[in-house]
C-alpha cells in the first residue's frame, strides 16, 4: 500500500510540474500574441496615415482564377 501511495504521490508531483509548466508557455504566448496585436494595430495605423485604406487587396481576381 505504501508503494501505490508513493507512486501517487510522484504522478500528482510531476502532473503538478507539467501544468505549471504549461501554464508558463501559455502565458508567454499570450504576452507575445497580445505584442503582435499590438504591432498590427499600429502598422494598420501607418498605412492609413499615408492615405491608404488598411485593407488593402487586388482589385479584381487574379489570372487563375
């Protein structure tokens, strides 16, 4: 009994530290997603100071299509 107990103990211990990590990578994420946004936004923003709109896109289908 000792031994199942212990062996609980290790899986809750190392599942504890893979959350924790994974937790921490998502999060990390999130702050470079959310920079990303950012930087969107403000390069949308620089387009469109010049007089162009942002959504810029060819105006009519390509050759291929």
């Amino acid at each position: 009994m000792d031994d199942r107990l212990n062996e609980l103990e290790l899986r809750y211990t190392e599942q504890q530290s893979l959350l924790q990590e994974l937790s921490d990578v998502l999060y990390r994420q999130q702050r470079e997603i959310d920079g990303l946004t950012g930087e969107v936004a403000r390069l949308k923003a620089k387009i469109e100071a010049f007089g162009e709109p942002a959504n810029v896109g060819p105006a009519e289908k390509p050759p291929h299509y």
